[in-house]
C-alpha cells in the first residue's frame, strides 16, 4: 500500500439491503476500524429493500449532499454479488462512492463524476474475498481505505461508462396532465412520488389512482386530521400523505401507483 | 454565528418516531457532523410510535440520567411539524434538550429547568427550513450547535410556560387500592406501567385487568418459567412480566390496559 | 478504582436481543460514555432472538475476528437476569468479551482462553445493580472499563470452568452421509448450517428435508433466477439460498430443518 498523505476525519456512512437482524452490518464496521481506527460511522439505512437498487439510487442522491466534503458513502445493494459485474469507486460533489456497478450511483454520476475507478488492486480488499459477501471482502475495506486518504487512481483502472439504470421519467401529455407513480411508501406512510418540484405548476390538481387529492398543500396542518392532502415533501419530490395517518394504507398505494398531476386551466 | 468558548466531548443523542426504514435519521446525522464535525451520536431509539409524544416523554426521562452532564438530547416526536407550534432548547440537570414544544419535555421540565429557550434565530438552522421535516431542518442543527458550546441564549428569546402533557396518574382509594394503567410493552412484552416503586407498598397483591398476578416480586428467578409475575423494573415502574414468555401476548394486554394494587390489610 | 496506564482506543460492540424498540441500547450507550468518554461503540446485531443463546454464541465467534485486537466484545442474551448465575469477563485471541456465564462464549473460549474472571467488583459496576438490567448495570460499565485498559484480574477471582453449551454436532454415517440442521434464516431467507466448509466434499449432493438442492454451487449467479442452490458461505458455514429469492419461505425451513449432504460414491 502507499503512503497516505491526507488521513480524513470525515465520516464513513452505510446504505444496504442487509437488515438489522444480522451480523453483516456490524462486521463490515468491524474491518473499517481494523483498517481506520477511530471511524465515524453512520447508518443512512439497512432497510433498502432486498435488491432494490432503484430505491438506493434514489436514497443515496438524496442523501449524500447533507454530510460534509470528504464523506465516503458504501452502498451495498448487490443481487450481482459473485457474477462478473464490477466493483466501483466514484469521486463526485467533492464526496467518494463504494458500490458495485449495477447503476445504484445512476443519479450521483448524473450530477457530474469527478473521478471514477474499478476497484482492481486487492491490497485494498481484504485477503480472501468470498463469493458473496463483498459489502464486508471489498466495498467496506475500500472505503475505510479511501478514508485513510488513499486516492482513487490506486483502487484500479479509470472507468467512464457506468451501468444506468432505465427509470421511466413522468410523462406529459398535450393538455399539461403529468403522469407519475409512487416510487415508495416512508415510515409515516406517506408516498414519494418520481414528480419532482420544479415539473408541478403551483395549483395542480392531484389524483392517486383516480382518488381526488385535491390542490397542492404546504404542510400536513393545511388539512384536517384524517384527510388526504399532497406537497412537496422535505427532498424536493412530490408526496400524497394522510394528517396523522397513513397514506399507503388508507389509499392503498405501493411502489408504481398511477399519481396524475392536472393543471385546471390546461 | 458568535465565536466558541467551549467546544464539548460529550455525545449527541437522538429519539425519534422515524423508524429505520428511510434515511431520516442517517441524513440528521450528516447535518450534525457538517457543523461538528467528529460529533459522538448515539440513538437512543427510533421506534417510538408514530406521533407517541407521551412514550418519547417518559423515554426521554428515564434514559437522559444515564449520559454525561453536558450530552444534548434531541427528540423529534413531532405531529405538529409545519404547524405554529414552537421549537424549544432547554438545559435541565446539566443535560440540553433540543425538541417541538409539544408536551415531549414535560417530565424533564419537572425536575427543574435551569434556562429554556424558544429557537428562532436562523443562523442556527438550516438555510431552507421544509414544511416537514424539521428534524434536519431545525433540530439537528440546533443541537450540534450546542454541542460546539453556543449558548441557549443565542438562539432565541427566553421560555418559562412549555406546553405541558395531562397524563392521568394512578388513583388511590380508601382502602388504599391503587388503580394505574400499562404505558407500554416493551421488546420481551414486558408491561410497563405508570405507577412507581414509591407508590407501591412492598406486599402488593397486583391484578391485570383482573387477572391475578400475586404478590410483588423481586426477579424474573422467582417463578417457574411461563409464569406471570409482577416487580419493579429497571427504570422504577411496576411491570408485569412471564418469565421466558410475552405477557403483553399471554395477557392480552396492551397500552391503557388496568392494572391495580391491593394491599391486604388495607 | 486503579489508575488505568492504557486507554485503549479500540472499538466496543454490543450484541443483544433486546430489538431496536426500546432505549435498553441507547441507555446502555449513555452508560459506557460516562465512562469512557469519545467510546467508539459498534451495534453487532440487537435482533438476536429473545434469549437465543446458541445463536448469540455462533454470531459473535463468526464476528469477532473481523475487528481489532483489544477490542471490547459486550454480549447480553440473558435469560437468567437476577438469578445465580455468574458474569464473566475473558479475553482470548487479543479480545475481551463481557458476557453473562451462560454458554454464550462456548465457541470463544474454544479456541482459546488467555485469561477470565467471575465479575464481583462492585467499583466496576454502577452503584445500584438492579434485578432485571445487567446489561445497563454489569456489562455496560464493566465493558467500558476493560476499554479504559482496567486488567482482568481487577474485576474479580480468575474462573476456568464455563458453562458450555452442549449442542448436536453434524453426524456422518458409514456412506459418508453428513446429516446436520439450519441455525438460522439471515435477512435475505439465506439457510446458515451447522455443517462447516471442512466436513463437506466438493461433490456433496444437498437435500433439505427431502428436497432435492444439487451439487455444492460456487455462488448466486451458478443457478437462474428463482432456483435453489447450496453454497459455502461468507463464514464458512453451508448455506441454503433460493436466487434472488427466500430460500427460508419457498422451503419452508427454519431453525432445525435437517440438511443431508450425500457423496455420489461413498
């Protein structure tokens, strides 16, 4: 390994599909202190559901902007774990990327790549590397490396074409109506559109499978408790939720619900 | 922002109902670590139930004694987000509290408020303020801002009259019967109650919405596994366990639920 | 208290079954900073089921060799709280574990114990040890201790009798027919066998109560989406998996399904 000129004091954060009910979270932590002592780790989420590298992508673009310059993110959504699909390191915003190459960073290399490697160089994996574990073998030990200060040219060969992933973008017709979907349901119920902020004219009409929302609200308080009310939520997207319910449950809604935007004098 | 005397070791704690399936938290952690970087943040848990104000203020209550003078707690149990309810920061016991003025803090109020400020000044928060979320917006930020040792009085006017919950205590009859209710069940399904060790006399004959449970005991051990027993918990509440087993299940009991103490001579 | 020469700056990991829905954790948390303020403190798992013993047992042997030496292991599953039964602090292999003496460090103190100690110090517990809350009151403070660089020998009289589990091991008749069980279902429904790497033949033919599985697969990706396959996994154990599927609902297996390993020509 080379020397490493800049040790960083940023944080090291972890998005997976692994759960909280087994081990696998707890020793990839266990190698990024055994490889950079002292860590600061952090939890985005464990709960990504089992594959779904479509929510990931989403999360991670959402998230990463909120932590500081220097902050390595691993991102471990990987059904292709033992196949031939590549691992990557990405440097982009000023912040650094650990994931296999299956299109989970599609919207982080929207924004611009700065630099981006195959992880190739097995000095910084761990010495054996199992068949499917590589969240603890390669993307754990790779980050905590480039914590350390190493640099991304030395993780393997520069990589410019990236697997992306095809997301259909909402649709608008002729009369102004967008069509979108539900892409999930957060803890609260409340259901996050792919409809972003800048796409909604101010008195859009909302619908959830037909279901009359009514005009675009500003907060849950617009609306009395028990009453359907859409905004635009605290990420910059469109989101139908119930005042002091559940949105998912009581308009069962779930990822790729019909949501159509219309526009009264359209 | 004014100049910082007394940048602090302590941690950051966080209680919140937002569950580990989004990236709520993972993100209020990212803007804690922007302003401090290094910050210790622990979670004191995430699983309070949605708008549960009542659960998270016994929590916060029984959990803060056992952090360093000088931790700041953070609790985001928050139906009232985007509405004209306050942001409050409170230093009580040599702790700092940071949460809505929503009845949360009611309990570490009573033992004594040392000073307690409403937050208004911007410079504390996030530039953009959402409609809802601010957990990240306002909370977090106000906290790592304590922790690098701003004082309470740089962010907003003084405070003395918090909202306050109106929680029924345990009655007490004639015949010295006491009549307290479950607060909760906790992970083993232990029922934990309101009434507490100083109201309970040491031969306390307990029944659960009629159910005799018997005589007050002083550990697990003393029954036969499957059992149900009564005793003093680990933080001074009646609780009503069955040893190896569930008793919120066994029982049928849940939030509310009746539990009375008889004192046989009474 | 002795005056501590070697403040470790390891790391310290818990490993429960008290679940996520509490403050036991976060408390215990508070507990260890009070301590040994800036405690790097790592979350193993906290979804051990209630009072699983065994499968603590084998989690934290497989963990942990994948954090440094010196680092603090603080292990509670512990269904006999308040009762007789010790509490115990070793180390083996470079590592402390803090546990109750239930069986749980079997696996530990297999290969190896270099020292162990019953805890009976009380200057190394909290004031108040209550009867239900060793966790906070024992292993916490002890844990946080041992980080501190207090020896062994302080906590109490040295002990060299565990208690130990007595757990079936794989059987293998005369045709070489390897007959052993499932452990556990991960996260993902991935099948984890008592049967390890060692013992298994590279052309074993798996069944799994009666099933059919095939010849030991090298990862995921040798099988198509939706089959079943038999894999040596990340920890060296044998692994029941379905592609991209849940091997633990499509089988309907679980804790003690029998697996069979046969070899063609045995």
């Amino acid at each position: 390994m080379d020397s490493v000129m800049n040790p960083s004091k940023s944080p090291i954060t972890l998005m997976t599909d692994f759960g909280a009910d087994d081990i696998f979270v707890g020793v990839m932590k266990g190698v990024i202190h055994s490889i950079h002592p002292g860590a600061q780790i952090i939890d985005l989420t464990h709960a990504i559901p089992s594959f779904d590298i479509v929510q990931a992508a989403f999360k991670i673009r959402q998230a990463a902007d909120y932590f500081p310059v220097g902050t390595v993110h691993v991102i471990v959504v990987d059904p292709g774990v033992g196949s031939e699909r590549r691992a990557i390191a990405m440097k982009s915003g000023g912040h650094y990327f650990v994931a296999p190459d299956n299109g989970v960073l599609t919207f982080i290399a929207k924004r611009g790549i700065e630099e981006c490697a195959t992880i190739a160089n097995p000095d910084y994996c761990l010495p054996e590397v199992s068949a499917s574990f590589h969240g603890r073998d390669i993307f754990a030990p790779v980050g905590a490396h480039l914590l350390r200060g190493v640099r991304l040219s030395k993780l393997g060969p520069p990589l410019s074409a990236l697997q992306e992933l095809q997301i259909a973008a909402p649709t608008v017709n002729d009369n102004g109506t967008i069509r979108g979907e539900v892409l999930w349901a957060d803890h609260f119920g409340n259901l996050i559109t792919n409809i972003v902020a800048s796409q909604l004219p101010q008195d859009a009409h909302l619908f959830v499978e037909g279901v009359d929302i009514g005009r675009l609200a500003r907060t849950y308080a617009d609306v009395a408790e028990g009453e359907a009310l859409a905004m635009i939520g605290s990420f910059g997207h469109l989101e139908v939720a119930v005042r002091m319910g559940n949105a998912a449950e009581e308009l069962r809604a779930d990822r790729g619900t019909e949501v159509i935007a219309r526009t009264p004098l359209a």
